[in-house]
C-alpha cells in the first residue's frame, strides 16, 4: 500500500494514521472500525476512521459547547481566525497538492489549482465576517415610534454532509460559509476521498479555531447522515453531498426538530460542479443560509 | 395597534355578577391574597361592580350569502363534487354560510389556473404594472375596510376593535408597502437578479385571517408569483371576500386563487407537483407534516409556527406600563396568537406587587361579544380550540399551578374563556412548556438576568420575547442572549409591514415582512 509520497522514495515512509477530529483533538472511531480508501482507480491509499453514531453524537455536544462561545466572538476577531487557517494552509501547500492528487486521481497541476482556489476561499469568508450584518440587517422604518431593527445571528449547530466529489475545495467551500458567521459544524466529508478533510484538521488543530467549532468525520455516509439529520441538538443541515435518493428521508427526519435545510439546487451536480468558478461557488446566500434574522422593537420617547 | 384596552369609566352600580359557564369546570375565583396594590384599582381581583353600556357595532355593512363557492382562475365554482361544509360564529354557535370543500380535483384546476396566470400573464408583467394592481388592493382593502373588520369579528370571534384597528389596517398596509418593491425588484438584492419562484402554495391559521392572507399574497404577487391559498375552514369567509376586491381590482384571472376545506386539502396543495414555494402558517405539529410532506421535492419553504414567549420583568421596569404590555402580550385576540406572552417571567423582588396589579387589571378586562366596541376578549375561534384551552387550564391546576380568574360575567352561549393567569407554576409543568393559544398566562420568578435568560430559552420554540427595564444597555445585552426571532423591549405585539417576522428553532424558518420578506418569493441568479 503505498503512502502519499511527499520526499524522497530513498527511504522507508512514516505513514499516517487517519482519525477523525472532534472537540479539537483527534480520536479513532470510539467503534474501532475503519475502512480502506481508495483513488478513483482502485489503488489503495490508506484506511480511514469509520465513525459510528455515537461519535456523531461526542462531535455534535462537542459544537453545541463551542458554538456561543465562538459566536460570541467579535466579527472581526472571526475573520481573522479564518484568514489564519489560510494562512497555514498555505504553509501546507504542497502537501494538501499531493493529498488531494491522490484522493482524486488528477495531476498535480490540477490539484494545485484546486488547493489555491481552496486556500482563497478562505480569505474570501474571512472578509465576510464583519460585512454580512450588513449586508443582510436592516433598519426598518415602521409606522409607529419604535427604533426597530433586524441583526443576523448565527443559527448554532451546523451538520453539514460535505461534497463526495472534491475532496477540498468543495468542504472548504461550504464549511467556511457555515463557520464564519459564528456557527459549529459537524461535518461528514466525502466518503471516497475523505483524506485531506482529515489534513485540514491538522490545519485547523494548529490554527485559532476553538476546539469543537468544526469537527470532521469519516466513514459510511449512509450511516451517519440519518444519525447527523435525526439529531435534536442539530439546528440546520446542509445537504450538499447527500445522494439524491437519500435526499427525501434526510429531510423527513431533519423536519422532526424543524431543522433549517440547505440543499444542493435543482439540476446541478455534485460530481460535474465546477468548485474553481468564484462567481458560483462562492456566495453571501450560503452564509445566509445559516443565519436567523432578530428584529428588535424599542419604544422612541422621553 | 395592538392596544388592548382602555380605562374604565363606570356606569351604574350593579351588584358582583355571578360566574356562569366559564368554560371550564374549575374552581371558583378566589380573593386576591397578599394584599392591595399601593397604586389603583380596588386591590381585591374582584370584578368592578360597574354595568357597561353596550356598545354594538353595526352588522348591517356586511352581507354573507348563503354558500361561497371556490376562487379559481378568476371565477367563483362549485366544488368538483358539490360537497360544502358550514362556518360559524364563535360567538353564537349559529351557523354562518355553506362553504365548498374543496377535492383533489380543485386542487388541481387552482394550480393550473395559477400556472397558466404566472407563465403567461403575471411573470410577464412588467413590475410597474405589478405594482399597481398591488396599490389597488391595498385602497380598496382601505375603502372597504369596515366591511372586512366585521365580518373578520363575526367569522373569527375577535373583537371588533382589533380588527378594526389593527388586522385590517395592516393587512392593507401589507399591500401597500409590497406594492412599492414589484417595480424595485432590481434594487433590492445587490448584485442578483431577483425571479420568481413561480407558484406559491400558502396555507394560512385562523387567529388573524386576513391579515395572514397579506402576509402571504403581498410578497408573492410583488415578485411575480401567483398563488393558490387556502385560509382555515374556521375562518373562510375575509378571503373569500377578498376573491371579490381582486375581481374589483381587475386582477387577472388565475393570479390568485382560493380553495377551502379541511387540513387534508391544504398538504394536497402543499404537496403538488407543480407548486414551487410552499408559505405555511400554524402549529409546529402541522407545519412538520408539511415539511415531511414535501421532503425531496426541492420546494422552496417557510414555515412560521408555534411559540411559547417569555415575557421577562425586571425589578426596575415601569410597573404599570409593564402591566398593559403583559395584558396586551397574552390577552390580545384571546391570546390565540403565536408569538403571544405566555410565559411572565418576573423578577423575585417585584413579583408580588406585580401580580396583584397584574389580577386588579384583569378584573377590568371585559370579554364577550366580539361585535361590541368596547369588548377585550372576544370569543374563542372554535369549541375544539376552547376544549384545548380548557384542558390545559385544567392540568395546569392538576400539577399544583394556582389558579386565579376575574369574576367577569360570560355570555350564556358562545366559546368563551376568562381570562387566566397562574402563579407558583414550576418550568416543568405543561402550561410552562406548551403553547396553549389562548388568554392564559403562566408565572415564573427569577433572580439573575443569567437565569431570567436560561429559563426563557428553555423551550423548543423561539418566537418572540418581551424584555420590561428601564436600563438600556440591560435590553441590548437580553436581546443579544434570547433566542427568539422578534423581541419587544417594553413593548409587546407590535407588527408592521417593514418589520421581518419569523422564528428561532422550532417556531419555523424564514421570515414575513420587510426585505426578508420578499425574499422569501424569490429566486436569485448571477446578474
């Protein structure tokens, strides 16, 4: 089995063993249980984490602890915590090139496109957070003498079924959305390429991002997003990477607490979704979809 | 608005009534114990000893026919099989008109009818003319505006001065203020291209019948949607005369269309294939049925549901503007309101007097026919509802609640209920947790503002909230940690057009109103 080849080949490699990343630290599956990861070719690359339920359920306690804090923090602080996890992703480069070459089985010239459109679109969100409030707020000019207001505020906790197909840039590119405006995420990442969601949680370990505020998990999908979907404590859920046939009963148990539910649109794709175009893949909408509006009344007079 | 009640000017002197059908098989009110209020009122809970003059409004401006049939496509029909089902008034239990009972059949003649509007008529519109036939509703609701609020308090029970002053007014300002945005569609949203979403689905309660019709029909017409909506079975008979203002509007046929019936033809409407949004308002039971119901269709959806709000009072609050907020928070339309103030929530050190305040102002309240101009309380919408009420009140009293009600008397027929407050209620009781929708208020006492927050989240729903302090930076600090979608500071159920309305958790998503509002019909795309 051949480990992702970084260095020489003069040498025996250190390989790595692949965890999941909950609460900021990195336990195994409490099951014990991992499954064999391949490249689209069938090459062997390393076995992954199979998460089980009740580590969707350590993952979802440990965003429910982390999401007030994290919301509570200024705008300002939030971006700038984004804009570092950039920053280390960068440092990284190479190595998330060479991961995600693997995971999907393209060149490295391709992948590094993918992985700079990734590390961008972190300074993307980055700058969002201390602009969506005003872009999606109001003041509201009611007929009556009241100072009325609308705020957006973080929805709490996000599970969020990440993209199948790209194993980087798509999680990046709906996590960052999700976690910029204060929520936590518990996010299950692709079940065919779920390498470099594990390499980002390296980054993510070593970055500011409290612990708990974004939690990865490996494993079968069609058995945790009904557990992730089903979950009381889970506000909203993203949709994305779920298949299509399990669309409808994600929802029906997702409807059970009324979650808030974002879904891939009508007639795209998952695996022919272009994640490097920005005016599509990355959008104010998708932090919108996470947020809850409060309208304040307060009585004008002496 | 949204003022409840005025003061009292006594007339002559009669002696205490007697308590009749109170609607529930309770206790007698009991003396107010603790002693008198220092500031009004007599002090003793007691009913004043006062008669009032009746002052009736005249029903003489209000026709109803017969039978109503459905508004599809412009046109008012039968239902495909004829069958009908009857409205009443909640006031008298008498019977009202026949209404069609809507079939599958109808359901699927509204939807085509409103298709055929939108690909054809309404989405090719340009906004400016959109806008005008908007203006138009909105002057005409204006014209006709006391035909619609009598005919609001005989079909739903409310009194006639809330649907006087506060339904039909801002039903029509609904109207107006979304006439303004179909031809600023262009503005609205930076750097998108707003489209309709196409044929919007829209099932709406019957605690404030048309005012939920503008709340839905407004934002949906302005962005180029057309409708099919259908209004309670309690409550048909405000849309179906709104069917007659779109005729007299020169709306084109199709743009909006109104089926009635049960619960069951509003999820065969919800659930059709060609509908493209889906606006529901009710309780959080049916409200996931409809999501479950749709689930995997890609509809877009809002839902604005159930609620069970805190209405918090610290010790610094001005006590008796306090006391009319409260009142007006769970008294207002019998309390069948879904962001009503059900739960109070007052500081240790003042909920004594507060209470006793709180019970000398109830005795003041005066409930009956919803006809007459001086009237509070009106009638409960229907005796299912007044059954669930008074279960409720009744658990309350079983789990060890006390229960305290103003001696007023009711009228001998007709769903009515006095209004209720309770103390010594502990969180966990069901008068704490769930919503009643009715006059009935649950007491709860905190010391901290750390623990007036946690126990006013303390709920799946997440509605409103009601903050009482004289202390600004203490409202901005509450307002941040509730989770709640609208909250009153020192106020309390207050609406207007501009003003985005919708819920945390499990009181729904999206919002009605505003900007927020008419995003909710929209689709956006890349300029």
């Amino acid at each position: 089995m051949p480990g992702v080849r970084i260095g020489g080949t003069d040498r025996i490699d250190v390989r790595k063993t692949y965890k999941l990343y909950i609460d900021g630290a990195f336990p195994r599956s409490e099951s014990g249980r991992s499954y064999l990861v391949s490249n689209p070719k069938g090459a062997e690359l390393a076995n992954a984490s199979r998460a089980s339920r009740k580590d969707v359920r350590d993952a979802v306690r440990a965003a429910r602890k982390a999401a007030e804090p994290w919301a509570a923090r200024t705008a300002m602080n939030r971006g700038q915590v984004l804009y570092r996890v950039a920053e280390l992703m960068e440092g990284r480069r190479d190595q998330f090139v060479a991961e995600v070459a693997a995971a999907e089985g393209m060149s490295g010239r391709r992948a590094r496109t993918l992985v700079d459109h990734a590390i961008d679109r972190w300074v993307w969100y980055a700058g969002w957070a201390d602009k969506i409030a005003q872009l999606l707020g109001s003041s509201n000019p009611v007929a009556a003498p009241y100072f009325n207001f609308t705020i957006p505020e973080a929805t709490g906790v996000v599970g969020m079924v990440a993209p199948e197909s790209s194993s980087l840039l798509g999680l990046v590119s709906r996590l960052a959305p999700i976690v910029v405006s204060g929520n936590a995420a518990v996010v299950i990442a692709s079940e065919t390429r779920p390498l470099p969601a594990i390499t980002l949680g390296e980054v993510l370990a070593t970055s500011d991002v409290p612990g708990g505020v974004i939690n990865l998990l490996t494993g079968l999908k069609a058995e945790l997003v009904p557990v992730l979907a089903a979950h009381v404590d889970v506000d909203a859920v993203d949709t994305w990477g779920v298949a299509a046939e399990q669309q409808a009963p994600v929802e029906i148990s997702a409807a059970e607490s009324i979650k808030r539910i974002a879904r891939r649109p009508k007639g795209i794709s998952d695996a022919a979704f272009d994640w490097t175009d920005d005016r599509a893949a990355q959008r104010p909408e998708w932090i919108a979809a996470f947020l809850e509006m409060k309208t304040v009344w307060h009585p004008i007079g002496a | 608005m949204a003022v409840m009640a005025t003061e009292t000017k006594p007339g002559a002197a009669v002696p205490a009534p007697v308590a009749t059908n109170g609607g529930a098989p309770l206790p007698a009110p009991l003396p107010t114990p603790g002693g008198p209020p220092n500031s009004w009122g007599l002090g003793d809970g007691q009913a004043i000893p006062w008669e009032y003059a009746p002052a009736p409004e005249s029903r003489e401006i209000v026709t109803i026919r017969e039978r109503y049939g459905l508004f599809i496509g412009g046109k008012e029909v039968a239902a495909s099989d004829g069958l009908t089902f009857t409205t009443i008034d909640p006031s008298t239990e008498l019977p009202l008109a026949e209404i069609a009972q809507a079939t599958q059949a109808d359901v699927d003649a509204a939807v085509r009818a409103a298709r055929q509007a939108q690909s054809k008529v309404w989405g090719k519109l340009p906004g400016r003319e959109r806008a005008k036939y908007l203006f138009r509703i909105a002057r005409l609701l204006q014209e006709r505006s006391r035909e619609f609020a009598v005919l609001e308090s005989i079909d739903s029970g409310k009194p006639i001065k809330e649907s006087r002053d506060v339904d039909v007014p801002l039903a029509a300002a609904h109207f107006w203020y979304y006439a303004g945005w179909a031809d600023k569609l262009d503005y609205a949203f930076p750097g998108r291209v707003a489209r309709p979403l196409g044929v919007a689905a829209q099932v709406i309660p019957w605690n404030f019948p048309l005012l939920m019709l503008a709340w839905k029909i407004a934002p949906a017409l302005a962005a180029g949607n057309t409708v099919v909506l259908k209004p309670a079975s309690t409550t048909p008979l405000t849309a179906l005369l709104f069917a007659d203002l779109c005729r007299q509007a020169d709306l084109p046929p199709g743009v909006v269309n109104i089926i009635t019936g049960p619960g069951e033809i509003g999820m065969a409407l919800v659930t059709h294939p060609d509908v493209d949004k889906v606006a529901f308002t009710g309780s959080t039971a049916v409200g996931r049925k409809i999501a479950q119901g749709i689930a995997g269709q890609g509809k877009a959806l809002t839902l604005e549901l159930g609620g069970k709000a805190a209405n918090i009072v610290f010790d610094d609050a001005p006590l008796d503007q306090a006391v009319e907020g409260i009142v007006n928070g769970i008294y207002f339309n019998q309390g069948e309101v879904c962001c009503a103030g059900s739960r109070l929530l007052v500081q240790e050190s003042i909920a004594e007097l507060l209470i006793a305040k709180l019970k000398d102002r109830l005795s003041t309240i005066r409930v009956g026919d919803p006809l007459d101009k001086n009237t509070d309380v009106g009638a409960i919408n229907s005796r299912a509802q007044l059954d669930k009420i008074t279960e409720l009140v009744a658990a309350g009293v079983a789990e060890g609640a006390e229960l305290y009600q103003p001696a007023c008397e009711l009228p001998g027929r007709g769903f009515f209920f006095r209004p209720t407050l309770f103390t010594n209620v502990a969180q966990s009781y069901r008068i704490a947790r769930e919503e009643i929708f009715g006059p009935v208020l649950s007491t709860i006492t905190f010391r901290t503002p750390e623990e007036a927050i946690e126990k006013a989240n303390n709920t799946p729903y997440g509605l409103s909230a009601g903050i009482w302090t004289d202390k600004g930076s203490r409202i901005l600090m509450m307002v941040k940690r509730m989770k709640a979608g609208v909250v009153w500071a020192n106020t309390f159920n207050k609406f207007d057009p501009t003003s985005p309305f919708g819920g945390y958790k499990e009181s729904g998503y999206g919002r009605e109103g505003g900007l927020h509002g008419l995003q909710a019909y929209v689709r956006l795309e890349d300029r």
